[in-house]
C-alpha cells in the first residue's frame, strides 16, 4: 500500500500513469495499491462470477462485472473484486466514462486487507448506493453480508448466500463459493 503526499481527485487519479500488474483505488483522495491476489482470491472470485452468471442468464437483470472501476465520489473510486449492476444502471452508463456510484451488488476476496480497510469499503460502497455488499474470506470459509438497511451477518459451515431483493431466488451455499480453495490449516 503506498500513500500521496495530498489528497487527489479522482480526476487526478485517472491521471497517474498505470502500473502494469498493480490495482490501485482512491479512499478519500489517498491512493491505495494492492499486491497480486493469490490462488484462493481469484479462485473464490471466479466462482462467483461463475455463480451469478448463470442466475442471470435465467433472470436477465443486469451484468456480472469483474476488476472494474467505479467511482463513488469526486475523492473515491474503488475496484470490487466483483459487481453486479442492475440493467437500468448499465443503461445510465456513459460511454467513455467509468461507472458511476457504487454497484448493486458489491463483493470482496479478503486476501491481505486489514479489518479497518475492509471497514472503510464496505461502507463506501453502502453509502454511496449498494443494495448488498458480501465480504468472503477464502482461508476462513466465511462470508460477510451487509445491506443498506445496516444489516450484517456473517456466514459459516453449510450456510447459504441469498440474494434478498436484489436477485429473488438466488442461493449460493458456501461450498460452492469455496469449491476448489484448500482446507486452511486452522480447520484441518
């Protein structure tokens, strides 16, 4: 994680010149950089892109989006692992631009985040639109739920994800989110 010496716009962000292989977000006009995500993260991110795909080819609601910017205020501008927009917000995207507000659905593959950091994400994301925000957690084998009404939960064992609301009849038990992600050695 690197830190400017002031804060930035998220228009003076998106002037900075890329880093190949580096992520970087803007928490209130502070860049943030994120290492490289392990076998675990991009297989439990793959499994919901996979999961949620294919609810939506039955339920053509909106779209699956992976690694995308959105921006959520003039000095915030984060990259869920991955989102889901409702067709009616895709319709309001504006070519060239990036998105704008937080996603319907935002999820994060904890992989180094400390809890405060993950604190501040979630609830940038609930603040600035998000219906529902999970937060799952690979070595542990746990999610986190929050929605905007300010409810949080966390998932554990044979437990299952729904999707309230926002997706009607989606269910994803947990031992689909971790299909393929080793047993840690705490519960081996």
């Amino acid at each position: 994680m690197s830190v400017t010496a002031s804060p930035l716009t998220v228009a003076e962000f998106l002037e900075l010149p890329e880093k190949p292989g580096v992520k970087r977000e803007l928490w209130e006009g502070v860049v943030f950089e994120m290492g490289a995500a392990h076998v675990e993260h991009e297989i439990v991110k793959s499994n919901f892109v996979h999961e949620l795909v294919a609810y939506l080819l039955g339920n053509p609601i909106g779209r699956v989006l992976s690694e995308t910017m959105f921006v959520l205020s003039e000095t915030d501008s984060m990259i869920p692992d991955v989102s889901l927009l409702l067709l009616a917000r895709l319709r309001q995207a504006e070519p060239g631009k990036n998105f704008q507000g937080a996603p319907d659905l935002a999820i994060e593959v904890v992989s180094s985040e400390s809890a405060a950091d993950l604190e501040h994400k979630v609830r940038a994301y609930l603040k600035h639109g998000a219906q529902l925000v999970w937060v799952a957690f690979p070595r542990e084998r746990v999610v986190h739920v929050y929605d905007r009404a300010g409810n949080a939960r966390v998932l554990v064992e044979n437990a299952a994800l729904d999707g309230g609301e926002l997706l009607p009849g989606f269910e994803l038990p947990l031992e689909r989110v971790f299909a393929g992600v080793g047993v840690s050695p705490a519960r081996s």
